[in-house]
C-alpha cells in the first residue's frame, strides 16, 4: 500500500492509537498533579477551582487539539504527511521569510521532546512509592523510581538500533486497553459527584481564571496546556497512519480521556478535605481513586503506556530530523534502515542525544512534579509557528481574510498560554529552552550559511557546462590520457540554465584532466511531495555527456549509487548511450562499467573580506565547518561500498594575481639554439 493512503479498517484505527496518541494518551497521569500544585496544596482546593480546570482541559482540548489540529491542520496534508515541516513544504513558495516559524518551531518540537519519555515514564513509575504487592514491597524513596525509570528508558533507547517494527504491533492493543481502562475508571467515580460535569460549560472555564479560588491566575493555563502537548506530535503522525483513522479515533480517545479527567476530579471533590491529604503539595489523583487491588495493574498498564508515548516520541523525532535535513536545515546525518518497515528509520546521532537529554533530565528534576514545571513551554512556540504556516496555507484558500480572523484566534489563544507557561522558565523551562536555542543555532547556520554562500558566490565562481561540451567529448576521446574511469560521476548542481560551480569542472580539466567514457552530472532536488521519485537526462547533445535530474521527496532515500545504476540500464536500453560491457568481469550479463564519483569539499580559504560582512562571514565559515565534521557526502549519498575521489577545493577560485617585483635577475642563461 502506498505510503500516502492509508485505508479505513478496525486494524487501521488500532494501529492509529498505538502509533498517535501516546503523547496526549498519558497526560491523566501528570496534568491534575500540576493543577494540585498551582493551588499550593490539597486543603486550598475547591470545588469551584476543581470544576474549572477540568473545564479548561476540556475546552483546551476541544479547540487546539480538536478544532485547529483535527479539523483544520489536518487538512493541510502534503500527499498525505503532516508535521510543521510538512506544512513549511507546502507554503515555502509564498514567501522566504516562512522559514523562520519553520525553524523555529521545529526546534522547540525536538527540545520539548526530550522531556516526554522523562515525564511520563516517571509519572507512571511513581506510582510504586509506598506500594505492597504481596512479596514486592516498595518504600517511598524516589531514588527507587529513579533507578527503574532510568533502566526503563536505556533499554529503549539501546533496542532502537535494532528495530521496532514488531514491537509496534503490539501498541495498538495495549493502548485501547489503557483507554478502556481510562474511562471505566473514571466513570466507576463519577457517581457520587456528577456536578464535576458543569465543566462542559466554557463559562466555568473563563470564570475560574478571575476567580479568587485560583490563586495563578492566567498562570494556571500553563498547567492546563500538559493536557495538550501531544496535538502537534498527532498532526505529524498524520502520514504513518492516514487523516480519516484518526477523524475515526479521536473522538474515542477525547470521551475516555475527559472521563478519567471527570473521574479524578470527582474522587478531589470527595477528598480534598480529608486530614490524609491536606496538608500534602503534592498527589497524583490518577493512582489514588483506584482501589488498592488495582493499582498494580494500572501501574505497569501506565509504564507500557509511558513507553509507547516514548517510543512514538523517539521515532517521531527521527522523522522530523530526516525531513529537516531533506529540507536543508540541518547538516546530513547517518540514517539507516533497521527492519523492513519502509517507514521506519534510525539517526544514531538523535537517538543517543534524546538519550542523553532526558536522562540528564530525569536526574536533574528527580520528581515528576519538578518536570511538569517545565514541561510544555517550547511546545507553546511550536504551536504558534505552526499557526503562522497555516495562516499561509488557508490564505490561499479562504482569503487572508477570514484566514486571518481563523488563525488569529488561535494565535491569541496560543499567546496566552504561551505567556502563561513563562512562569515556567524560572522552575526549569530554561533547559528546553536552551536545548531549543542550540538546536535553533545549528539550523540557522545551516540553512542561512547556504543561503549566504549562495549569494556571495557570484557569477565568477559559475560556468556554463554547455560550453565545455566540446572538451570533455575531445578528453573522453583522448588516449594520450589513462582511462579515470568509465562512468564519472559528480554529485554538483546544474541550474536550469546549465550553471554549475567553477569547481567541477576545475576538477576535470585543471588539476589532472579526468578521461573517462561518461561523465556524469547530478543533481537531487528535494520536492514538495514525501514520497516522490523521478529523473529527467539531459545527454547535451553527445552520447557521453550528461547532466540528471533526479527529483526525491523529503522523506525518499537519498541513496544515488542504486538510482544511477537504474538510470545507466535504462539509457543503454534506450540505445543513447554506448554499450559499457566490460571485458573482466564475475556477472555474466553485467551490462554497466566501472565507476567513479567525486565528491567536492569546500573549505573557507579564498573568502574575500571586504564584500561580505562579518555575520555573514561566520554564518558561512560555520556552515563549511558544519558540513566537514557531519556525515560525508559519501555516506549520504550511500556510496560506501562505492569507488568514491573526495577533492578539497576552495570556496572561492580566483583568477592568480600578477605579481609585480620590485627587480629581477637571470644568471647565466643558456644560449637558445640556432
């Protein structure tokens, strides 16, 4: 089945809550905590400050997560994949300066994401503290649930190597049981206090943020907002499992989750004056309104929820850095392809510096309470970038108008809880913020380093390939000259109008002239489509001369070498390009020559200074320095078990500089023979 459709089925929509909702499908256990503690502590509940901000989360969700994500993001698909890059690729084309929300937040997404698996996993452990089950009994040490949320993480980050695929068939299952299990819950304490249904109401949602009961303020927005956290992460998930899966799932997954919300709000109403509770800072509702025989069941149902949140984060993660490097905004990185899911992939770079963040994380903030504090503030960022992109998207359907007065709203919305979540910073949401600001740092010397260079590599560092035309035929010709190689194959840009970098052809002509049968000049253009794939040939006239156009979409393998051999075969099929059998060879119908490619690095060297300023200057240099310590062209390209030349070359090649001496002397010259 094609990766841009995704069929309507019961196994679609288990498969959908397995793959989507781990995010957003754990937040009972964290939110009610963060909201207890905006109060200061138990006893300063009440039912008006419990019923408002079960409202909150219930109008929270229904508008960000269900009207703007749902509703309206979702449609903003590109051939069926989504996620803030997805959205950037569809608009990039209305204007340069989209790549700065793009930027931006795709940077908070990765740096709040580090704090997921630390969150929830520890949330759901935590829930052992204090525990007797029959021989096991635990204390109320955290440095227990430290140890355990700690080994629970390593493991998952260590079997990503190896693959997931298999093991994702099992989440879909596990997470409709939590689900289940999260209403029936929640209804078995609604009973006695169905006043806690109010919360429907949006006025007790407006009236509990001016009310003398919420001692925050606006400020409690920035507990309400965990309840939403996983909206952006559903929205890029759109493309593993298909938009109409998940119009069909959401709303099963929002009833369940208001219930065990309802639930935990009525078992405080119950409680929160009891003299056990008072006086504590304090208490996860979630684990406390369950009778004591349950509770073991619902810890480790919690824990293989925590991990499937994790593990969607941890893979979603390697996805939006595959598309981002696609997209030219952060440097290549090795990729490999651990099973046979076509869509599964794995960046050992991402995968061991998530590792790295959240369990430094986990050790710095100990509790779950200290992480909530932090918790949701870079995602606040990625959401409101999200809304200008989308503000583009619609304009071009629904007029700047309306798209404006729809967005707006949003935007206002987002603002607010963005303000909200900045008390935040003090308590810990500096770290991601940091993160957010280092991985902000890399994507924009990135992106505008390329850009900077482009513009300052002016016309003189360009040639026109169809005026060497001539001479590479006369040198592929030319037996005064060892054969380099059969086919030659330069990874360059040729431009539209036949510009390419002074540098290629430098390379063949100038510094030892490369023979070869073919030369072979290509170029991969990343496209608006994920999953596209396809190539045009220019054969310049010649038989041997040629320039490709290979066109890959962002989420496609850049793995030339496999695409060239298919683009020879299908040439010499053609009858355009002359038979390349070798005379030596193992493979009896091996129809393809030998070849070779050459991979160009450019260093700083030769920068002029008195053109460019200083900003630009270092966003270039950074740039270069970037791309020689990251992963090899060759790598990337997937050469290598290929024959691969790497050539160093300077950024810019001037024309030598005659050099006038002040006097000279010849000594005894040779006569000239007559």
């Amino acid at each position: 089945m094609s990766p841009k459709k995704k069929h309507i089925s019961a196994i679609g929509m288990l498969v959908t809550l397995g793959i989507v909702y781990g995010d957003i499908g754990t937040s009972p256990l964290y939110v009610m905590n963060a909201v207890i503690a905006d109060a200061g502590k138990v006893s300063a509940l009440t039912p008006e400050y419990i019923i408002g901000a079960i409202s909150l989360i219930f109008w929270t969700l229904m508008l960000l997560t269900t009207i703007k994500y749902v509703i309206l993001a979702m449609r903003a698909d590109n051939n069926g994949e989504g996620g803030i890059f997805a959205l950037y690729a569809l608009v990039r084309n209305h204007g340069a300066w989209l790549a700065v929300p793009a930027l931006i937040g795709g940077a908070a997404l990765l740096a709040d994401g580090t704090l997921t698996p630390a969150v929830t996993v520890t949330s759901a452990v935590e829930g052992l503290k204090g525990q007797n089950f029959g021989p096991l009994q635990f204390s109320d040490s955290q440095l227990v649930v430290l140890v355990i949320t700690s080994t629970v993480l390593l493991a998952l980050f260590l079997i990503q190597r190896f693959g997931t695929a298999k093991l994702g068939n099992a989440f879909g299952p596990v997470m409709l049981v939590w689900f289940l299990f999260l209403g029936v819950a929640g209804v078995a304490h609604m009973s006695g206090h169905l006043e806690v249904l109010r919360a429907l109401s949006p006025r007790y949602a407006v009236a509990i943020l001016f009310s003398p009961a919420n001692k925050v303020g606006l400020f409690l927005l920035g507990s309400i907002f965990l309840a939403t956290t996983g909206a952006e992460a559903l929205y890029s998930d759109m493309g593993h499992v298909g938009k109409y899966n998940i119009y069909l799932t959401w709303p099963f997954v929002y009833v369940m989750l208001m219930l065990n919300y309802f639930g935990q709000g009525a078992w405080l109403i119950s409680h929160y004056k009891d003299a056990a509770y008072a006086n504590l800072t304090t208490i996860n509702p979630f684990y406390e309104m369950l009778p004591h025989e349950l509770r073991p069941f619902a810890i480790i149902l919690a824990t293989f929820a925590a991990i499937i949140a994790s593990q969607a984060l941890i893979t979603g993660s390697y996805t939006l850095v595959h598309e981002a490097i696609s997209l030219k905004f952060l440097p290549r990185m090795h990729i490999t392809h651990p099973s046979t899911a076509k869509s599964q992939i794995y960046i050992g770079g991402v995968n061991w510096f998530l590792c790295l963040v959240t369990m430094s994380v986990v050790w710095y903030f100990r509790t779950s309470k200290a992480m909530e504090a932090a918790y949701g503030l870079a995602i606040t960022v990625t959401m409101l970038m999200t809304t200008f992109l989308l503000f583009e998207y619609l304009s071009g359907r629904i007029g700047r108008l309306r798209a404006g007065l729809v967005t707006g709203f949003f935007g206002v919305l987002e603002a607010m809880f963005l303000v909200a979540s900045l008390v935040k910073f003090m308590h810990g949401g500096y770290i991601t913020l940091v993160i957010m600001l280092l991985i902000l740092a890399l994507m924009v010397i990135w992106f505008f380093g390329n850009k900077s260079r482009e513009r300052y590599q002016g016309e003189s560092e360009y040639v026109h390939l169809n005026d060497y035309v001539s001479q590479l035929v006369t040198l592929s010709k030319d037996d005064r000259e060892p054969l380099f190689t059969t086919n030659l194959v330069y990874m360059t840009k040729v431009k539209a109008d036949y510009r390419l970098k002074r540098t290629t052809l430098y390379s063949i002509l100038d510094k030892q002239p490369k023979r070869a049968s073919v030369y072979w000049f290509v170029t991969v253009n990343e496209t608006d489509k994920p999953y596209d794939m396809r190539y045009t040939v220019d054969m310049m006239h010649t038989r041997n001369v040629i320039s490709v156009q290979l066109y890959l979409g962002f989420r496609t393998s850049q793995h030339v070498n496999l695409y060239i051999r298919q683009i020879v075969n299908d040439l010499l099929t053609a009858g355009v390009i002359d038979p390349q059998r070798p005379h030596y060879t193992t493979l009896e119908d091996r129809q393809v020559g030998d070849f070779k490619f050459v991979i160009i690095r450019e260093r700083p060297q030769g920068m002029p200074t008195e053109n460019i300023p200083a900003w630009r200057r270092y966003l270039i240099g950074g740039r270069l320095w970037l791309q020689n310590v990251t992963t090899s062209p060759a790598d990337w390209y997937g050469l290598e078990f290929s024959s691969v030349v790497e050539e160093t070359v300077p950024l810019f090649i001037h024309e030598p500089r005659e050099m006038y001496f002040t006097d000279h002397k010849i000594l005894h010259p040779r006569p000239r023979a007559k």
